[in-house]
C-alpha cells in the first residue's frame, strides 16, 4: 500500500510540470538558439566583406588586419564558418609585378615574342585576370622553347591566396549556451516522458498483483 501511495505521489510531482509547458519553452529555447547563430553568421560575412575590401585597396596592412579579424571571429564563433575565398585582387596585382619585372628582361626575341601576346590577349580580357594570364602563357607556350625560355612568365603560387577558416561545434557564446539550454530542456522532456511510462507501467502492475 505504502509503494502504491510512493508511486502516486511521484506521478504527482511529475505532473506539476506539464509537458506540454517544457514543450513550448522548448520551441522558444530553439528560436533565441536559430537567432544568435544567425547573429554569428552575419558577424562572419561582414568580415569577409571587410576583407574583400581591403584586398581591393590593396594595403596589405590593412588585408592582414582584415584577415586576422575574421580568422579570430571564425574560430570563437560557432557557424561562423567562412567558406572558401580569395585575394583576388592581390593575386592580380601580383601577377602584373611579375609580368613587369620579366618585361624587362631577355632577348630582343624573347620581348618580341612578350609583346605579341599582350596584343593577342589585351582586346579579348582588357586587363589584368586569370583569364588574360591564361591567354598569355598559352601564346608563350606557341613558340619553341629556347626562344620563350627567357619569356616564361612564373606565376605566384595561387595557394598562397586562398583562405578558409573553420568554427567550432559549440562556442561559450549567447548561441552556445542557448543551445546548451535548449539540449537540457529536450533532455528533461524525454526524461519526463519515460518516468511517467515507467511509474505508470508500475502502478498497472501493482493493481494487477491485488
């Protein structure tokens, strides 16, 4: 009789919480969750515009302040992952260095031979791009090697200026934690629900014994 009674008074206790209440604060948990990450996310992209823009200026102090910034958000931050990008800019600018510097440079056939492959590429890509970099070597790449030798343009190494900084799992900020609350409450409903089946399932079995 004495367990039966033990067994009522903890369904009891159970009940003054609903769970139909865990589950609501469970939903509003999850939306304040979804907003900090989200406040994360947008945290990231404008880093990475800023450094977009720094690398358009072309002040390298700037693009390695630039790019610090969004490593060290990047890393304290979840979903603040950033994805592949590039220094494209700076990539452009340094393959115009090196063209300029070889330009000077080699034979009187090499320069020659320089000079009709900007007057193939120039009119079909105006400028300076991966594309007119393509266009150059390949007419370089037309003439027999010991005439080209002192014409090969080098280009920098484009791993150089290729980023990606990732985010950890869980971070100790507004996201984390909410998310942190979140998980307890899921937890605290499921716990809820089996102690009620199991205290049920005990009481059914204690009438069924009488």
């Amino acid at each position: 009789m004495a367990d039966k009674r033990r067994v009522k008074r903890s369904i009891k206790q159970l009940q003054t919480v609903k769970t139909w209440q865990l589950v609501i604060l469970l939903i509003l948990m999850l939306f304040v969750s979804a907003t900090f990450l989200r406040i994360n996310n947008t945290g990231m992209i404008e880093r990475r515009n800023a450094v977009a823009s720094a690398d358009k200026s072309g002040n390298i102090d700037d693009i390695t302040a630039r790019i610090y910034d969004l490593q060290r958000y990047a890393a304290a931050h979840m979903n603040a992952e950033t994805g592949v990008f590039y220094l494209q800019e700076q990539y452009n600018r340094d393959v115009q260095k090196q063209a300029a510097a070889a330009s000077g440079t080699g034979s009187a056939k090499a320069l020659e031979i320089r000079k009709a492959a900007d007057a193939v590429c120039q009119p079909q890509f105006g400028g300076w791009s991966p594309a007119y970099v393509r266009c150059y070597v390949n007419e370089l790449n037309k003439h027999p090697a010991d005439e080209i030798s002192s014409a090969n343009l080098i280009l920098p190494n484009s791993a150089q200026y290729r980023y990606s900084f990732t985010s950890p799992l869980w971070s100790p900020d507004f996201a984390g934690w909410s998310l942190l609350v979140s998980a307890t409450i899921l937890l605290a409903i499921i716990l809820r629900l089996i102690s009620l089946g199991i205290l049920r399932l005990l009481l059914k079995r204690h009438y069924r014994e009488m």
